[in-house]
C-alpha cells in the first residue's frame, strides 16, 4: 500500500474510532445518569412508568419519562435506537489493531526480553483470545451463577485479571495494553449486538404482536448495558496507554492496569451515586490509586554507569553515534524503517539542539522506562542506556 494512501486511512480510522467512541461513552454516560436520577412520577400516568425527570440544555426544557414497556397503543411514529455508536467504534478500534499491531506485529507486539513467540502465533493467539473472552464472558453471565450478580462479577474479575497477565507474557507493555483493550472493547460491542438490542428488539415485537411482554430481557439487557458502563473508564486507559510508557512498562505492569481498572469503575460508581456510593467501593478506589502512585512513582532502579561512562568523559560524539544506530532508523526526518515512513511524534534527532531538548524524553524512554528503541529492534545495549543516562546527568552537553 503507497505510504500516503496508508497514512490517510490510519488517520480516518482513528478520527471515526475517537468521534464513535465519545459518541458512544457519551450515550453511556447519561443514560445511566437518567436512571440513577428519576423520580416518581408527579402525576398518574399511562402504562409502565418507571420515573421521570426534567433536564434544561441549549435553551430547551426536556422532559423523560421511562417505561418498563410500551403496550400496543403507546407505540411511537420514531424510536431512536442507540448500537451504530458500538458498532462504529469497534470496527473502527479493528481496523486500527490489525494495521498498526498485527500487520506490523514484529514492531509493535513482539519484545524478545518478554516472549520469543513469532509474529503469526502472537495474532493467532490476540485473535482468539478477543473471540473467546466474550464467549467465556457471555457463558458466565448466562449460567446459574449469574443469579448471584456479586459471585459472577468476582469470577469476571478474575478472568480478567488472567488475560492481563497472559497478555502481559506475551506481548510488549504497550501491545499487551492494547489488547487488553481491545478484549474489554469486545465485549461490549458483542454485549450490544447480541443481548441489548436483541432483547429490546423482543420487547418490541411482542408489543407488536400484542402478547405479554417478558420483562426479565428488558432487565438482562439493562444488566449488561451497566457491565459496558463500568468497562468504559479502563477501556479509555488502555487506549491512552501508549503515552504513558511508565504504566505499560513498569516491571509489574499487570498488576498496575488490574488496580487502574480497580480505579475505573469505583470512580464511575462515584460518579453515579454522588455520595451514595458503597464505603467498600470507594475504599477500594482510594487504595486502589494509593498503589498505583507508590508503585509508579519512582522508576526502576538502574544499574551504576558502565566503566568509561562517567558524568564528566561522555562527548557528544559517542552520544550521537548511539543514537544514530539504535534511534535514528525510525527518529529521523527520513526514516530507514518501512513501518515509519515519518518520524514517530515527529521526533528527530539529526539536530544536536533538538537531540538537547529531547534529553529529558531520552532519558524517561530509553533510560528508564527501556521503552525505546520500539521492541528494541535495534538492539541498544545496557551498556548504551548507561552511557545515555551518564550523558543526560552531567547536563546534556552537545559540544
């Protein structure tokens, strides 16, 4: 594919999967908002009312009213369904999993000091396991155990917890991320396309039909729509992962993202019950971003400086030369690395003054968080990164 063609659709991709994903986490948002603040209802009403509520917004006044159900003659001319949302942002998500990690698998799935599997096992193994988390998922929430609501969701926890770590194993920092949040976007697509609208769809027909309306699917759709809610906040972390490579990269980076999804949704259920929230929930929230700032808050410990790498004996010179062997493949205003055909972040380092006020990002990327070079494909040294950061501390010189 021409580079420009390839660069112009990475680009819509990304475009439609953030503008279908605010559109969506929007819906979300205030529809669980809408249930959690209705009222009885302020006059007799027809039919199922389960509350009601006023909203003001851009000079208007609205006002809902929720049923449980529509009898026959309470059918509308136009009902609004809300799944295009899902739809476009998983396809869109899809899209962008398979041209940016498979297709470029080796450059962005694969580090040889996490696993040596190959680049065809590392998709077939992403591509299976996005099918079968929502098969496990929607089994789980289909059987007996169910019924106990607080049991099923300690085993979907769990289960959860397994995929980061076997993610984490497998794949970069930043992949296994990403997948995790692909696995998670899965699943609330497939909660929308194969529960939720199907069960309103059901409703609808029997109102149709004018026979009885079973209303426990209206109650399993809502059920799954309040999993979505809650999976929104860690989905929207691992999207946003990638530019914070002391998460992804972290030496216990499973454990960083299960207490980030820990946060997500005691953060969520705080904002849903504004202060009637659970004092568990929101003790496992607090505790849960008390760790996440002592686990983060210093980086790993690195190795003293390799004999020869002392602050004051470090030139420029030797600085440049790492880089343009192991960095300027990529980081370059022309870049060697077919994956690239511009420079990441547009980072270049062929200027000793832009080299200088990039140190600090040098030093977090390559020094610290080992981030760079991209799954190490250039194979920088300990040695190397020692040799970086003996340079950056002793102030960076470029002359």
């Amino acid at each position: 594919m021409p580079a420009l063609l390839a660069e112009w659709l990475n680009l819509l991709l990304r475009w439609t999967h953030v503008i279908a994903g605010i559109m969506w986490i929007g819906d979300s948002f205030l529809f669980m908002w809408m249930d959690s603040s209705l009222d009885p209802p302020s006059r007799p009403r027809e039919g199922a009312v389960a509350g009601e509520l006023w909203m003001v917004h851009s000079g208007g006044f609205y006002e809902v009213v929720k049923r449980r159900y529509l009898a026959p003659n309470e059918m509308p001319k136009t009902l609004h369904w809300f799944l295009w949302q899902s739809y476009a942002t998983w396809l869109s998500g899809f899209g962008l999993l398979v041209g940016v990690y498979w297709l470029g698998s080796s450059a962005y799935m694969l580090d040889p000091a996490i696993s040596r599997i190959g680049p065809g096992t590392a998709v077939a193994i992403a591509a299976a396991a996005l099918l079968a988390g929502w098969l496990v998922y929607d089994a789980l929430w289909m059987s007996p155990l169910a019924r106990s609501p607080r049991a099923a969701a300690s085993v979907s926890f769990l289960l959860m917890t397994g995929a980061i770590v076997l993610f984490t194993r497998l794949y970069s920092g930043r992949a296994a991320y990403l997948h995790v949040g692909a696995l998670l976007g899965t699943i609330m697509t497939a909660n929308v396309w194969r529960r939720i609208i199907p069960a309103q769809s059901q409703m609808l027909a029997a109102t149709r039909a004018g026979t009885p309306v079973d209303t426990s699917l209206g109650a399993r759709a809502k059920q799954r729509s309040t999993h979505n809610h809650y999976l929104t906040l860690p989905v929207v972390f691992c999207m946003l992962s990638s530019h914070f490579p002391g998460t992804y990269s972290h030496p216990w980076s499973a454990l960083v993202l299960v207490l980030f999804v820990v946060l997500g949704a005691a953060f969520k259920a705080f904002m849903n019950f504004r202060g009637r929230t659970n004092r568990w929930v929101l003790a496992a929230g607090l505790g849960s971003l008390a760790a996440l700032v002592a686990l983060t808050a210093r980086p790993a410990a690195r190795p003293a400086p390799a004999a020869g790498a002392s602050l004051a004996t470090v030139p420029f010179a030797t600085t440049h030369a790492i880089l343009e062997r192991r960095c300027m493949t990529c980081h370059s205003a022309h870049p060697s690395n077919p994956s690239f055909p511009q420079p990441p972040a547009g980072v270049t380092f062929e200027d000793p003054a832009r080299v200088h006020a990039l140190a600090e990002r040098i030093r977090v990327r390559a020094v610290e968080t080992k981030t760079m070079p991209l799954g190490n494909l250039t194979g920088m040294t300990e040695a190397e990164r020692d040799t970086l950061a003996a340079w950056i501390a002793a102030g960076a010189a470029t002359r």
